[in-house]
C-alpha cells in the first residue's frame, strides 16, 4: 500500500500542552498544564442552554450564529469597551476562538505571507499559521513587563509581511498589553499596511486593576483588526466551543463561510445559552471574575517562590511562567516531567512557547482551578522547597 499522510500533518504537531495532560493523566496528577478550567459554569448560562435543547433548539442554525448570540455579542462589546459592532455584519459566531481564528487565517491570508507572531507565543497561534500555509516570524519581549519596541517589529517585517497577531492579556505570560504598546502596533501595521489578528479570548482576568484595551478600539484600526474571543474561559465552558470574531463586513462574510465549510454552526442550544449569559450578566460578573483569580494567582505565585521556581508574575490571563531551573534535566520537557514524577503536578515545559531554546528553564502553570485543587497542588509544589 502507497498510502501515505499528507505533507501538511507534518507541519502540525501534537500540542506539549495536550502531551503533558496524557502524562498527568498516567499519573493521576494535577493538571496544570491545560488551561482547562474546572470553575463553576454560571446557572442562567446553563439553564437557558438545557431549557434551549427542550425547546427544539438542536438543528442547523445561521452559518455566523443565532441573531440573538450577535446581539449580545455586539451589546456587550460596547457595553464594556465602547466599540460599536453592527450585529448583522461585523460578528461571526464560530467553534470557539480558536475556529474563528483558523477560519480567518483561511479567509485572509494567503499561502507564504508572513505573520509576526510576540514570542513567547500560545503554540496553536503557531500552529494556526504553519496548517494555513502562512509563515510565522517572531517578535521577541523580554521580561520583567516582556516590553518589546518598535525596531524589533522593524526587525522582522519584509515586503511578504501580512498581519501581526496580538494575544491580550496574553497565553503564556500574561502580559496586558498597554495602550502605549499598542499605539506602536498600530503605527506599526498602518505603516506597513497589515492585518491585526487579535486574540482577547482573556479579556476579563485582569489583575492589579489593569484595564483591557481592545486594540480595535486604537484610531483607525477598526478596518484593519480582526478581534478574535470567546465564551470558554470567561463561562468556565471551554467544552462547548464558542466563540466569535469581530470585524469589517469586508472580512466577516469570508470567514464566516470557511466556519460553514468546517463546522456548519457552532452547537445551537449552546449558542442560546452563551446569549441569555451575556445578557443577564453585567459588569459585576465580569469584576468579580478578575478578583477570584487574581487570589489564585497570588496563592500560586507564593508557593512557586516558596520552592524556588521564581515566577514571572502575571498582569493577565491565568498562566504563570516560572523559572524551573533548579530542577534536574537538561531541558524544559525533562524539567517538566521531573516535576510531574516528584510531584504530580503537571506543567508545560517552556520551549512549547519560543521557536528556539529561549524556554529551556521555564515552565508554564495554568491556576483556572477550584481552590482546593489549587491549595493541593501549591502544597505538592511547596513540599520541593
Ligand atoms: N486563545 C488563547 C490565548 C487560549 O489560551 C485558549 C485556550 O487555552 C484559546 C484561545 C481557546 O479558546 P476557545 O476555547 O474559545 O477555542
């Protein structure tokens, strides 16, 4: 048999972070490498998707989302950050952020475009451009603030470059961007005339009264932007897969014919709870969201200080990178898995996040976990200091 894979697989590997999780499980461990949330799904949410699937909600819906899911969507956008989005033209509903970010790489970019990638990066980020046939170019930030400037975007873009992608508050290191950062990216893609890709997917864990900028919301970049969220991480339902992206008509209607193509619609009656919660739900929800976590990221950080993995604390989002040096192994992976043998608690091995060796002495920790969960695991952690 001559039957044979197709070149593309070998461009897309197996996530570490879905390999690290098949090795906790063996282990029985604590998971903190995906960023599963285990956190309570709000009632209303739940309830309006099982009252939703009794009602007869469990057929095709519109390829872009149910009308009511795009109102709320495009409601609530103002709501929290002034933007004005036509439901009807600028909102397409899609399998999660991550569809909605892989249907707009299909709808925008062509095979060979160049797109500037911040480095350390979330690897499907990567992923999503090397399966679209784009090429990925990094753009370093250095910590303590993992600052970058202008002359580093300089540094990379060539006649090829297409789109810049941004992910505020970011995976893997939870850098917020600032207003004054973005005002660079968007002079920067202005000049160099490019698409914005952005992913906002952890928009309301915000830490240390930080505010999220939408880079959309910048002077003149509406046009040029495709904001990119969802539902999974902010309801706690990252199984549901729901998301969305924002954008120009021009943009939105090619999307959202790739979502048809792969995924037909995004479940209905999840589409109608996800509406009733971003609905019912107001500003304090999203407030309180950004409290609860910022505990579990002080209660994490403490324990990664404790035994010595000092952490790169987060402004954003709910990962921590950490330096894990002092454990044995010779490389991120096996520092990893030392540490899931010795400990049970799983964590992604930081080369995951950098094209080259940048991450060999950095871990990742995700913190979306319930607090007794979250106790037991900086326990286990701290029994190594
Ligand atoms: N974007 C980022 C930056 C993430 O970290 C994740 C999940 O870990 C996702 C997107 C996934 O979002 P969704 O479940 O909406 O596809």
């Amino acid at each position: 048999m001559s039957l044979q894979l197709s070149k593309r697989h070998e461009w897309v590997m197996q996530s570490e972070i879905r390999n690290m999780s098949i090795e906790c499980d063996k282990v029985g461990g604590i998971n903190l490498s995906q960023g599963v949330c285990d956190t309570e799904v709000p009632v209303v949410v739940r309830r309006a998707a099982q009252g939703a699937m009794d009602d007869g909600w469990n057929t095709y819906t519109r390829y872009d989302g149910i009308d009511e899911l795009r109102a709320a969507i495009a409601w609530k956008q103002k709501m929290i950050t002034g933007m004005e989005v036509d439901p009807e033209r600028e909102v397409v509903v899609s399998a999660g952020a991550t569809g909605a970010l892989f249907c707009a790489c299909l709808a925008l970019l062509n095979p060979g475009d160049e797109v500037i990638l911040f480095e350390p990066f979330y690897g499907y980020h990567l992923q999503t451009l090397v399966a679209t046939e784009a090429v990925p170019v990094y753009a370093r930030m250095r910590p303590p603030k993992w600052s970058f400037r202008q002359e580093d975007l300089e540094a990379v873009v060539t006649p090829r470059t297409r789109g810049i992608v941004i992910c505020t508050p970011s995976n893997p290191c939870g850098k917020v961007f600032s207003r004054d950062e973005l005002q660079i990216v968007a002079d920067f893609a202005e000049k160099h005339d490019l698409f914005v890709f952005t992913d906002e997917i952890y928009e309301h864990f915000i830490y240390d009264g930080l505010k999220h900028t939408p880079p959309a919301t910048l002077p003149g970049m509406k046009a040029r932007t495709i904001t990119v969220s969802g539902l999974s991480k902010t309801f706690s339902i990252t199984g549901w897969r729901i998301g969305y992206c924002i954008c120009d008509p021009r943009w939105t209607q090619a999307i959202g014919f790739f979502s048809d193509l792969v995924y037909v619609c995004a479940p209905a009656p999840l589409q109608k709870g996800v509406a009733q919660g971003l609905k019912e739900l107001g500003r304090g929800y999203y407030e309180k969201l950004g409290i609860k976590y910022q505990d579990k990221r002080d209660r994490i950080c403490s324990a990664l200080f404790r035994a010595g993995f000092t952490p790169h604390v987060p402004m954003g989002a709910y990962y921590i990178l950490a330096d894990i040096s002092r454990l044995p192994g010779s490389n991120s992976k096996e520092k990893a898995m030392n540490l899931l043998k010795n400990t049970r608690v799983a964590c992604v091995p930081g080369e995951a996040f950098y094209h080259d060796r940048s991450g060999e002495n950095l871990a990742r920790f995700c913190f979306a976990k319930e607090d007794s969960v979250l106790d037991e695991a900086c326990r286990r952690i701290e029994s190594l200091s």
